[in-house]
C-alpha cells in the first residue's frame, strides 16, 4: 500500500471531505475499490491512533536560521513591492492622523475630530486585509504567482476566519499571562502557526490552534530562539532609526516635527518587517509540517481542553481585574474625599478659634490687632501657621494642611485661600467660578480717603475799552 495514498485520503479526512467525494476523486486518479478500501482503513486507524505518529524533534538543519529568515524575507520584499505600498499606506495613516489629533490643527473642528475613529478603524481593517492577503501568499507556495489582487479577494472572503483564529489565539495567550506571565509566553510560541495552518490545511477555530501546537510540539526552543531573535533584530534597528531621526531633526527645535518624522520613518520599517516576519512564519511552518505528518491536531482532548479553559479564563479575570480596579479607585478617591471633608471641617473650627482669640485680644488690646500675630502663634493649633499679617485696624492670618491654604482675617472670612497674603491684612475672596477682583483692604478702607485740594485760580482781569 502506497504510504503517499494513505496520507492524500488522510489530509483529506481531516478537512472535512465526505467519503463518497474522496473516493470519486480517487476513482478519477485510477486507483481501484480494493486499494481504496484499504487506504481508508489504514488512514482511520492512524487517526483514531495518534501515538502511531508520535512526534520527534525535527533537526535544526531542516529549520531556517535566523539569517537566512531575514536574508530570504528581505529577498521576497524586494520581488514582491506590490505588497509594500497596502501594509505601509494604511500604519502611514493611522501616524498621521494621531499627529493631527494631537496637533492644533483640529482645535474646534468638533466633525473632523468625530471622524478620526472612524478613520482609524477603516486604516485597521484595511491593514489586516493587505497581511491577510501576503499571508495568502507565503503560504500557498504554489509555484505559480499570486498577484495582490487575487490574495486581496482571498482575504475579503476569509477575513472573519482568520480574526476568529487570532482572536481565540490572543485570548489563550492572554489566559496564560494571567498566570505569572511564563506561561503566556509558551502558549504564544505553540500557537504562532495557526493562522498558517488555516491558509494551508483549512482547518478552522481550535483545530487550528491545536494542529500549531502539534507542529511546535518538542521544537519549542528552535522556534522561540529563531522568533526571539528576530524580534530583538527588529527592535534594534528601530533603535538606531530613532537615533539617525533625533540627529537629523535636533536643530528643529519641534519635539512634534521629530515625533512626525519619527512615526513616519517607524511606519516605513514595520511595514518592511511585517512582510520579511510573515515571510518567515511561512518558512518555518514548511521546516515543520515536512517532517510533521497532518494528523488530528488534538492529540488527547484534555490538551484541547486547557486551551479552552485559557481561553474562558482570559475575559473573567479581565472582567474581575478591572472591576477590582475601579473599585479600588472609587475607595481611593471616597478615602480622599472623606479625608478631605474631615480636613475641612478640622480646619473651619481651628479657624473659629482663631477667630474668637483675635477678637478678644482686640477688645483687651484697646481696641487694636497689634501684637495678635504673637498670640496666634503661641497658640495650641493643629495646622501649621502659614503667614500672620497684623496692623493696629486689622489682621490676617493663614494656615496649611499641607496640600490646601486657609484664612482667616478681622472681617470675619474663614475659607480657603488661591493667593498667599503677602503684605496684606486682609484674604483674597475668590469665586470658585470666575477670579473676581480682590475685596478692599481693611486698612485701605480704615485710612480717610483725601478729597483733592481746592484750587484758587485767579484771572487777571484787562479793562474793557469799551466801557
């Protein structure tokens, strides 16, 4: 029995395909009913029974190195520049609209403001589509050539496949962060082929998912090193573009003209990298599923299950982190407030109290604030004494408690204070909503104002000759 025949009627097992058009298509190849037959039964025995196909490590000799992904990468973008203008277009605008946003260019443009969400929702989708379609590409290996229209079409038609994947792939990787991180980090490896298993072998939601994980099953290392790797490359030459930017625009003078320059030159180069990465996500994927025959990508269904359970596990403990987020911040902000209020009622009574002694020091000073800032001093207070103003009409005094200032005077305010007192006897009253201007002096008011002096004019008087 051909070994190629048992694997063609097993791929097409595992797809989905119906008996009754794996045969026709078989019968059309030639092969007769006995062959058939027993293709069949070998191929369903070898998956009911996946030990059979235990997996080995693949040696690194059949795995790209690290150079050659970059170098080979490198090699498909430059062949294939009609891929470069879809991914680059749409990173371009999404920094050029974050540079207007935050630009006063649309201060008071209330419509284009309303617009930029929507623009920058159509600039996502637009992106996914164009790495949706280089994705079509790099993984169909077919020989012949794709050109990005047919991989675009592709892409619209299988869009929400593919975000299904990355969306159940992003939730078991969460799950796994959630618990101390390392585990978030291995599950991420595991599961990097899936959307190339389902470019390549159609299969869909968790099978997906799990058939990556059987093909990084004991290569873990050589993958993590090889993604590693290139993502530290990738951030390294991201390091020395900021630095050639930040040479080349120090004399501008305009942080927001090197951070124009600076989203610009790193939109250029993820566009780059993201074709030179997809490029050699496909490579590895060929490096393991040569030597990885396509069986049922869930080996045991408790592995399946532990997926699934990562996968749950990620909403409900987002769901419980940010609830305990916001409830720890409404108990912050309501112990402030009370603390406030506490504050607050503390210090209006310890201003009454300052209050009644500066009176009484007036009605047995002869009638005068002179010397009352000593016995305010001496006094047993709880807030720390700010400044103490006094003259013989008047006095101000003001008081901390160390994040807001209050006062009090001879006119009888009691509230807090926006100005420090300076030289004045007398506290700034300030409106809450508006800055009002500041009351009179007591001591202003106290001085006799001046009337202007009369002033005599005398007129020489000339004789009138006709008189």
């Amino acid at each position: 029995m051909s070994p190629e025949l048992i694997k063609a009627v097993k791929e097409r097992i595992i797809l989905g395909r119906s008996r009754e058009s794996i045969v026709d298509e078989l019968h059309q190849a030639g092969h007769s009913d006995e062959m058939v037959g027993q293709a069949f039964k070998l191929a369903e025995q070898q998956i009911a029974n996946p030990i059979d196909l235990e997996l080995q490590p693949i040696p690194l000799s059949s795995l790209p190195s690290v150079s050659e992904l970059i170098k080979n990468g490198w090699a498909f973008t430059k062949n294939r520049t009609d891929f470069i203008l879809p991914i680059m277009l749409p990173l371009l605008s999404l920094a050029i609209i974050d540079y207007l946003s935050n630009s006063s260019m649309l201060d008071g443009q209330a419509i284009l403001a309303n617009v930029v969400p929507i623009l920058n929702f159509i600039a996502i989708v637009l992106y996914l589509l164009s790495v949706n379609a280089l994705l079509f590409v790099v993984s169909k290996n077919s020989g012949r050539h794709i050109g990005y229209k047919e991989a675009f079409i592709w892409s619209k038609s299988n869009f929400f496949s593919l975000f299904w994947i990355s969306m159940l792939t992003s939730l078991v990787v969460l799950g796994g962060f959630y618990l101390f991180i390392i585990p978030g980090i291995i599950v991420s490896v595991f599961l990097y082929f899936s959307q190339y298993v389902y470019v390549s072998e159609g299969l869909r939601g968790f099978n997906a998912l799990m058939r990556s994980r059987a093909l990084v099953q004991n290569n873990w290392w050589p993958i993590a090193v090889r993604i590693g790797l290139m993502g530290i490359t990738f951030l390294g030459v991201m390091f020395v573009l900021g630095l050639i930017i930040g040479f080349t625009t120090a004399g501008a003078g305009n942080s927001k003209t090197f951070d124009l320059f600076f989203d610009f030159g790193t939109q250029v180069l993820s566009a780059l990298m993201v074709i030179i990465f997809v490029h050699a996500g496909a490579a590895l994927y060929r490096g393991l599923s040569t030597n990885t025959p396509p069986q049922v990508p869930m080996q045991p269904d408790s592995d399946k299950w532990k997926y699934v359970t990562l996968a749950i596990l990620a909403p409900v403990l987002t769901i419980l982190f940010i609830s305990l987020v916001i409830k720890n911040t409404d108990s912050y902000n309501q112990s402030n407030s009370d603390t406030a209020l506490s504050e607050s009622i503390d210090m209006k009574q310890q201003l009454s109290v300052i209050d009644n002694l500066a009176r009484e020091y007036f009605d047995t000073n002869n009638s005068s604030y002179d010397g009352v800032c000593e016995s305010i001093k001496s006094s047993d207070t709880e807030y720390s004494l700010v400044d103490c103003i006094e003259s013989e009409g008047s006095y101000a005094a003001s008081f901390s408690t160390g994040k807001v200032d209050w006062c009090v005077d001879s006119d009888g305010y009691k509230k807090t204070i926006m100005v420090p007192l300076g030289d004045r006897t007398t506290c700034l009253d300030i409106d809450k909503n508006s800055a009002e201007t500041p009351k009179k002096l007591k001591s202003e008011i106290s001085e006799p104002t001046q009337e202007p002096a009369e002033t005599s004019v005398e007129f020489e008087t000339t004789p009138n000759p006709s008189i």
